[in-house]
C-alpha cells in the first residue's frame, strides 16, 4: 500500500515542454469560479478516466452551484479550448491543453514522506549491486510505485575506483572485479592468454590498482596507455595483456543501457481500441534503439523534472502518452543519464512527479 502524501507544493513550470497553442486560454484568464471547477473536472478525470459531468461536480464542489451554472462555465471552459465533450457522454473531459495549464498553473505536487524517501533509497542503496542492478532496481521500484512504465537509461559510470581484482575462472578465463568508491560493483569477463600463471595475473592487478584507484577511467587511461607502449611499465608480454584486457573492460564497458519496465501496467488503463492504438504505438517506440538517445536529449533540456503532454511529448508524441523526465546528475552535477515514467495522460502529476524526482537524486549519486 502506498503511503499518503503528507505535504503539498507549488510545481515549477516544465522548462522544455511546449507553452498553450490554440484558443486554449491562459490560468490567468479564468476566474475564482471557472478556476475550481476546471480544477475539480481534471482532478475527477484524472482519478476515474470517466467524463464528468455536472452532478459529479456538485458533490465535489466546495461553492455551492446549481447544476445551470456549473454546465455554463464547463461550455465556457469547452469554447476557451481547456475541454471537450466525447460524442458518447454529456461529461466533460480535460484536452491536452486544458491538462498543459493544469500542470502548469494550478497543480499541487505532493511532498514524499521520510518513510517513502527511505524506502527509495534503501531499494536503491548501491552496496555490492553492480550499476545495472541499480538501474534495473530503480526502473522495477518507479513502475511500481507509479503504476505506469518507467525508463532508466544511464552510460559508463564515471566514478573513481576503489577495487580491481581478476579471479581465475579456469583455462583461458578470468573475472575482472571492479568496485568504485559509491559502492557499486562491476563483474565482467575476459579472455586470458593461454600459458598466463596465476602470479602474472596479481601481478597485472597490482599494476592497474596502483594506477587506477582513486581515478576514473578518462584521468588514467592515457597515462597507462604511454606506459605500455614505452615498455615502462616492465610487464611480460603475458600480463601486459590482461592489462590491457582490464583497462578495456573498464573503459568500454556496456555503453548506455536503457532499462524499459510496466509496459503491461500501460494496458491496464485501457477502455477503447483507440487506447489500445495509442499503447500499440508507445511498444514500438519503446522498443527502437534511438529512444535512449531522445530520453537523454529531454533530460539535459532543463534543471529538474520536466513534464511532456500528448502532443507535446517529442519522444512518443503519437501514442496520446505523457512523459515525466528527470535527469541523473553524478557528481560536479554532471548528467549521467535520465529516468522517466510514461503513462496515460491522465496519470496521478501529483503523486508521480515527487516520486521521479527523488528516486533520480537517489540514483544520480549511486551511479554517477
């Protein structure tokens, strides 16, 4: 069970998102009255998915109005571009416009508790979990809590070393251990030169631990580099080998990973084969490479969380989707990567946005 919000806060404005287009009318414009209702039609829509109607606005209402009234600012509110009525209902339901000017204007962005920010963090703690576990954890733990898919992509992780270590895994394999100084660790394997003995092979870890801890990957690698081909370094052609087998294992590495989790939470939302094109749509884009690309490209485009709605979502803009992005900065805030949830465009901004921020802050500094 999810834990209740404790406190509210003004949401800051997305700074990459697209402005109101159209007739849609500006926060500013609409008065007291128009305001609250407007607010009570989205709040509703976004909690059952229904159009809603102006009996369902008389109980939620805290002015009291006579059914009239509230029909007449709903078509006022319909003319200003902020709603449309489905041809299947009297309701009302929010446009992307009108939910542009909701999140901009006039949401309430719930504060975590300190349970939930612990919980985040002690899902996420980074202690004897390699970068990819990280992420793949953040990924699970922010689908979870939003009941929408969620998305992590992170590169190579810049962070100094702190351990490096080969084990023998039998004839011409080896594990190379490395462990950087924010606790996350790294197994991968290598090949080894047949005939290598197992004191050449402490010997090539000795070399790399006294060059590469307390260092990233970029500040030792042409140091390292010059060495060994200047023959400094006094390595037989053997261990200089698995030097250079465990320099590239550090440096290459997996390259950006994008980690994609919920899809299938997406069609539990669904109520119409028009849904079920939109969701159709949002599997291929998830699916093609280049998203990550785009991913980064939203999350650098700004200082926080950034929220893209409908149409003005360039990563899915098809797929009648919105997507709420927050970069992840290491250290020197530096971007590492970014982490996002996409879901219907009536997803819960108030509960989500918190939860990406924080859960971003949690793993910037794990993986950065």
């Amino acid at each position: 069970m999810q834990r209740p919000i404790t406190r509210l806060e003004p949401v800051p404005r997305p700074a990459a998102s697209r402005p109101l287009v159209g007739a849609a009318a500006p926060v500013a414009e609409l008065n007291d009255r128009a305001r609250e209702v407007f607010r009570r039609i989205v709040e509703s829509y976004v909690e059952t998915g229904e159009p809603v109607g102006s009996r369902t606005l008389t109980r939620r209402l805290t002015e009291h109005l006579s059914p009239a009234t509230i029909r007449n600012v709903m078509a006022d509110l319909q003319e200003s571009g902020l709603l449309f009525a489905p041809h299947t209902s009297a309701g009302r339901v929010p446009t992307e416009a009108g939910l542009r000017l909701f999140v901009d204007g006039l949401l309430e962005v719930g504060v975590l508790s300190e349970d939930e920010r612990a919980g985040i963090e002690a899902r996420c703690a980074g202690n004897g979990r390699s970068v990819q576990e990280v992420l793949e954890q953040a990924s699970t733990l922010l689908s979870g809590l939003s009941r929408c898919a969620s998305m992590v992509v992170a590169p190579r992780s810049e962070q100094p070393l702190k351990h490096i270590e080969f084990v023998a895994l039998g004839p011409g394999r080896a594990l190379v251990v490395l462990v950087t100084q924010n606790g996350t660790v790294e197994n991968r394997l290598i090949e080894l030169p047949l005939g290598l003995s197992p004191s050449a092979l402490v010997e090539a870890a000795n070399y790399l631990s006294a060059r590469l801890i307390g260092r990233t990957f970029d500040e030792a690698k042409e140091e390292i580099a010059a060495e060994l081909a200047s023959q400094r370094a006094q390595l037989d052609t053997l261990t200089q080998r698995v030097v250079e087998a465990g320099l590239a294992t550090w440096g290459g590495g997996p390259g950006s990973s994008l980690i994609v989790r919920g899809q299938a939470r997406l069609l539990e939302d669904v109520t119409a084969l028009a849904d079920l094109e939109n969701i159709r749509r949002l599997f291929e884009s998830l699916e093609r490479g280049e998203s990550f690309v785009r991913l980064l490209d939203l999350a650098g485009g700004g200082q926080g969380v950034q929220i893209f709605i409908g149409a003005d979502n360039p990563l899915f803009a098809n797929t009648g989707c919105s997507v709420i992005v927050s970069p992840l900065r290491g250290e020197r805030e530096k971007i590492v990567g970014a982490i996002a949830v996409v879901g219907p465009t009536r997803m819960n901004y108030a509960r989500i946005i918190p939860l990406v921020d924080y859960t971003a802050k949690v793993v910037g500094r794990l993986v950065g």
